[in-house]
C-alpha cells in the first residue's frame, strides 16, 4: 500500500476543464499532491442554438471539490477566452490570481464590474519571474500574440518541467516590447522538459505567421489611397497593437482618431495608463467633434468587426448609431477575420454598408495571432519535450498539431490529443490517461448563472419553432363544473384574425376533452392538463403540422 501512495504523490495530473474541441473556454488545471494550478479561465460565446444565452463558463466541480488544494490563477493573456470567466468562478474559488500587467489590467476592469476588487488578491508578474505556490514553481516567459504582455509557463514540478505556450506567434519585429524570448525556450529545452502544451490554432497552415507590422505597411498604403473619404476601421478591442499601429497612421496623415465601442473604449484607457499604448498628443477626439473635422481628416475605430449585433459598426450599419451616419463619404476597414460561425453575420454588416454606398475593405488589414507549423516546429525544437500534448483549438487543429509533432520525431504514444476532462497522469518515464473528472458547460443569461439549462433552452427552442397556445378554463373547486372558458391565445403560432375557424374548433376540442374529464369523474386537475394538451395539440398538428407549446391554466371558482 505504501508503495502505492508514494507512486501516486510523484504523479503530475493534468486535467484540461474546458477549452478543448473547441476556440474558447480554455482552463487546465495541474494537480500534484495536495496543490493544484489553474492556467486560465476563459468563457465561449454561446452557440447559435443556445437563444438568449449571453455566454458560456466552464463547470468547475473538480475545483470546488478540491479546494483546499487549490493554490491559485495563472492568467497567460488579457483575451476574453482566457480570462473572461474569472469574476464568475472567483465567487466560488477565491484564490490569488497572477497575470502580467496588462492583463492585469483587464481583469481588474472586470473585477471592477462585478464589485470584487476588494475580495480579490492579485499578484502583478514580470517576464523572467517565477511563483512559488505549493509543489509548484511557475515561470512567466515573454511571447508575442495579438495583445501585448502574453506569457508561456514553464511549470516546474517535482515530476518534472511542463511548458505551456499560451496563445503565441513568433514576431522578431513586434509593435510593442520585445520578441518572444527563444532564448529562454532554449535553456527550459536543455534542462529536460516533460511535455509541452501548444498552442494549436494555426497548425493547419504551412510556413510563418506575418509580423504585425505589415498590417502598419498596409495601412499606409490604404490611407493613402482614401485620403479624401472618413476612415472607419472594424477591429478587436484586445488587439492593442493594431490599435497603436492605426493610432500612428492616423497621426502621420494629420488625422484625428474617435474611439467608439465600450470595450474598446475600457482597453484603450487601460493600455494609455499602463504604459503599454502611445498615444501622441492631441490626437484623440470626443465623438460629439468629429462635426468640427472634415470627415477626410478623421479616423474611427470601432468594436464590431465580427457583425455582433449590439457593436457600435453594426449600429453604423443599419442606421442606427445615434452619432456616425454611413454615406458615400466613407471607407470601412474590417481589420480581422471572422472567427469561424461569425461569417454570415459579418457579411450582412458588409452588405448593409455597401448599401449605404461606403467603400468596403476586409482583405490584407488583418494578420494572425497565432504560430503557423514553421513557429510551432521552431518551439518544439527548443523545448525538446518528452511528451506532447496539443492544446487550443478545435479536434482538426489538435490532430494537425500532433502530425507536426510526429513528423520531429516524437513517437506516436507520446502524444495526448485530450478531451476536456480527461486525466493525464505524467511521471518522469511515464504517461497516460486514467479517467475523467466532471466537466460541462454553464450558461450565463443576464444576471442568471447556471439557472438556464437544457429543458429551458428546448422550451425556447419549440417557441421560436412553433410558439405557444395558453388555454385558460374556469372550474367550480366543488363540483368541478365547467365556470368559463375555454379561451384560447396564441402567440408566434398563426396569425389569429386570419385563423378565425381553426381557433373556433381548438375551442371544441378544449371543451370535448374537458367534459370527457368531468364526466368520468376525473377530479385531479393535472389529468385535466394533460388531457387538454394531448388533445390540443393532436388536432393542431393534424391541422397545421406544427407542435407549438401548449400551456392550460385552469382558474378555480368557489361559490
């Protein structure tokens, strides 16, 4: 039995909570005798078939289960997917977070939010140092991203060394900061590495990502080409450097630059006071001025690049931003790609500009965040690992990832293509998976957390599909005679005043199942319901070959 326990005490876990199979969610947790790390805590957007959800965080059980062992939140990056879920899961699992200083600074503007500032304990990390918590030690290294301030983790554990990418690309001329820190990835490499989690969002496609400063390049180019119209430029408000580098063009080209979008509004604010945006003086402007300008001497920069419908370019789009007017007059730059699912909706919000007669452009103003197969080779050249195990994207993207992987040598059953859930069992000569602990999805509906489940969400579903029909019937409490009633109201099922005939023999039917019921002597009022809606709703189906929802309220009357 000793022998048994001291195996499993030298065991790292590795237990992926969420962010796997899919683009979001992303939080691991790593378990080594009575500690455990949690890297990440990111939230999805809901799917199309989830009506009315706001987002989606990941259930973490597993932590609530094990709290006390539970050390703390290693944050690699200020993007929604990493750090989104945080304010709702440090309600119930109140430990120390570390992040760098930007995402600091992000996640405190979403403590801010939610009144947790003061409940929070948060610990500001430099690149090159490193956290003691528990049987761990974790080291934060500078990467390149798309936000400025992104980290990899080396996880130096009793069983061994564990780097974790974290979103990354290899960029040797960032806008800010320095170049990712191969150097470092070389040396963690040379001392022996367990495994290496990387980043796999780009593993289908062959060579390198661009810098971003090509991006600059090729907005010279287009301010240049519309010097005589506005610039309104469409794109992520986590992406500050794109923002700094249309900042710069805009300045070059003696413009003035509105910022509109809340989101985008909140980082900007926070990267100026963190140093990490340059801002030269009397550049910005107050929507309200943009009237004092000639539109050819100013620039917007707008949320909205991926069609969401309550972001300020798709309020431009379809007429009803209160302050921007779209004309002839204008140039409108989608300066990122749609995520996928995202196109329909960004090619509506194209459409209606178009309409309006502005000049549309979505090609060669955006470049990727994340390693193409040459970085991703790079990385797994220095770093050496023993085991690999891709994370970050979707099964395709995973599975690519592990054929690079192969393709450098590492043997087949040293690769893990995880599911979220699952246990990784590391020691130093061995892995594999051992089960899975609970892992799902929790739905966030305004102020409601985890309160809208999958019965309500196919309750939404058959109304938006087929509405609903409330019958509403009176009964005397003694004799259970028939009062008044039946009336019948419908919404989102047919038209009613063009439906006169079919309401009218709903009704019969209302009235024959109902009389049956009382005939039989049938006193219990949820043998009534259900017999009124499997009459109900057989005729109408009959009728319609619809199902819409049937709701029976029976009122009772005492003489």
């Amino acid at each position: 039995m000793e022998n048994s326990d001291q195996k499993r005490s030298s065991t790292l876990r590795i237990i992926p909570l969420g962010g796997l199979e899919q683009i979001g969610m992303n939080i691991t947790a790593f378990e080594y005798d009575d500690s455990i790390i949690v890297v990440d805590c990111g939230l999805a957007f809901p799917e199309n078939d989830m009506l009315g959800i706001d987002l989606v965080i990941p259930d973490v059980t597993y932590l609530k289960d094990n709290i006390k062992k539970v050390k703390g939140f290693i944050i690699t990056h200020g993007h929604e997917d990493h750090i989104g879920a945080l304010p709702y899961i440090l309600k119930d699992i109140n430990v120390p977070v570390y992040a760098t200083r930007l995402t600091m600074g992000i996640i405190e503007n979403k403590l801010t939010e939610h009144e947790m500032m003061n409940v929070t304990r948060r610990k500001e990390v430099t690149f090159g140092q490193s956290i003691n918590l528990g049987q761990f030690r974790i080291e934060f290294i500078r990467t390149n991203h798309s936000i400025v301030d992104a980290a990899a983790l080396a996880i130096y554990s009793p069983a061994g060394i564990v780097v974790h990418t974290g979103d990354f690309k290899v960029d040797y001329t960032p806008v800010f900061g320095d170049s990712i820190d191969l150097q470092r990835f070389a040396e963690i490499g040379k001392k022996g590495v367990l495994a290496l989690m990387c980043d796999s969002t780009n593993a289908e496609r062959e060579g390198f990502t661009p810098s971003e400063k090509t991006v600059g390049k090729n907005l010279i180019d287009l301010f240049e080409e519309h010097a005589d119209t506005r610039i309104i430029i469409a794109t992520f408000a986590s992406n500050v450097d794109r923002v700094q580098q249309i900042i710069n063009t805009a300045y070059r080209f003696n413009r003035k630059v509105v910022v509109e979008g809340r989101s985008m509004v909140s980082i900007i604010d926070t990267a100026r006071k963190l140093e990490r945006l340059n801002v030269p003086d009397n550049t910005l402007i107050d929507i309200d001025e943009l009237k004092n300008y000639p539109s050819e001497r100013t620039v917007v920069i707008t949320t909205g690049s991926q069609g969401e419908s309550m972001a300020a370019l798709s309020r431009m789009a379809e007429g009803s931003h209160r302050k921007i007017h779209i004309g002839p007059d204008d140039t409108v730059i989608f300066s990122s790609h749609p995520i996928p699912g995202n196109e329909k909706a960004v090619t509506n919000v194209i459409n209606e500009l178009l309409k309006k007669g502005a000049d549309v452009i979505f090609q060669d103003v955006h470049v990727s965040g994340h390693a193409c197969q040459e970085e991703i080779k790079l990385i797994y050249s220095l770093v050496k690992p023993k085991y690999a195990i891709p994370v970050h994207g979707e099964y395709k993207h995973l599975k690519a990832q592990a054929k690079l992987a192969e393709e450098l040598g590492i043997s087949k059953e040293n690769i893990f293509i995880l599911r979220s859930g699952e246990i990784l069992e590391l020691t130093e000569n061995t892995a594999e998976t051992v089960g899975k602990v609970h892992v799902g999805a929790i739905m966030v509906d305004g102020l409601g957390v985890g309160d809208v489940g999958s019965v309500v969400l196919r309750d939404r579903q058959r109304l938006a599909d087929d509405g609903i029909i409330i019958v509403a019937l009176s009964l005397d409490k003694s004799s259970s005679y028939l009062m008044g009633g039946p009336d019948i109201v419908s919404r989102g099922f047919v038209y009613v005043k063009e439906a006169d005939d079919l309401m009218e023999e709903a009704s019969n039917v209302v009235l024959e199942a109902v009389e049956d019921c009382l005939q039989r002597g049938v006193k219990d009022w949820n043998k009534i319901r259900s017999q009124i809606r499997d009459s109900l709703g057989g005729y109408v189906w009959k009728m319609t070959n619809r199902r819409p929802m049937i709701l029976p309220i029976i009122t009772e009357v005492s003489e």
